[in-house]
C-alpha cells in the first residue's frame, strides 16, 4: 500500500488526530487486535459504521505526541489528506490538512482510496 509523504511528522502536526472521525476496515480491526488492543477500547459503532474512538479529544493512539501504533495505522490514516469527495466524484487532499498543499495524489494513491472506500462501503452494507 502506497502511502502518503509524511509532512505530519515533519511538522509536528497532529490536526487529523483530533476528533477523528476516521473509519475502519475489518482488517484494520485484525491489524490492531493483533497488537494486543481490545475492540472495545478503540472501535466506535455508528450507523453500520467502524470508526477510531477518540479520548481526550483525540485518537486513541495518540499519546500528545505521536501516534503509539504508527507502523500499523489505519488505512484512512495511511492515505490521508488523500480522501474521496463524492459531490466531486474523485480523489482530492482535504483542506483540513494545513498541510494539504504539499502532498501530491498519485494515480497509486488515488486507486487505493476509491478501493478502501468501495470497501468499506461494503462492509458497512453486511452490517446494516
């Protein structure tokens, strides 16, 4: 899986971190479980849908300084500020992101966003 060019880490910035929303995928779920985490401390249903549970205004795995499970991140996390806007009907960088400007979408990335969204659009549709 591609990933986008970290500028999160180079700056410091923590901004996608608070009061994510980010969804997860039932592989993302496996991936973290199998570092030893319980479902239940960082999972959030709503809708059908799977997202991080935040803390303190947070991620979960954000500790105020970096996130403690990095290497095995969401995919949405992975991807970002890469994200799928649908009144577009494309791949575009968020303008959250403060730092949106400086990532590139490639034509990797951009594939690998619609799929975790066709993805987890399915997954949601089993669960409804």
């Amino acid at each position: 899986m591609g990933t986008m060019k970290n500028w999160c880490l180079q700056y410091g910035c923590i901004k996608c971190c608070l009061n994510t929303k980010m969804p997860l995928s039932t592989s993302d779920i496996e991936r973290i479980r199998g570092l030893g985490f319980s479902e239940d401390f960082f999972v959030t249903k709503r809708d059908g849908e799977l997202r991080l549970k935040n803390s303190n205004g947070r991620c979960v795995f954000h500790n105020g300084e970096r996130c403690t499970i990095y290497n095995d991140r969401p995919e949405g996390c992975r991807l970002y500020p890469a994200v799928f806007d649908e009144n577009k009907g494309r791949v575009v960088l968020h303008g959250y992101c403060p730092h949106h400007k400086k990532f590139q979408i490639t034509p990797t990335i951009s594939s690998e966003v619609v799929e975790l969204v066709r993805k987890l659009d399915a997954e949601r549709k089993r669960r409804l």
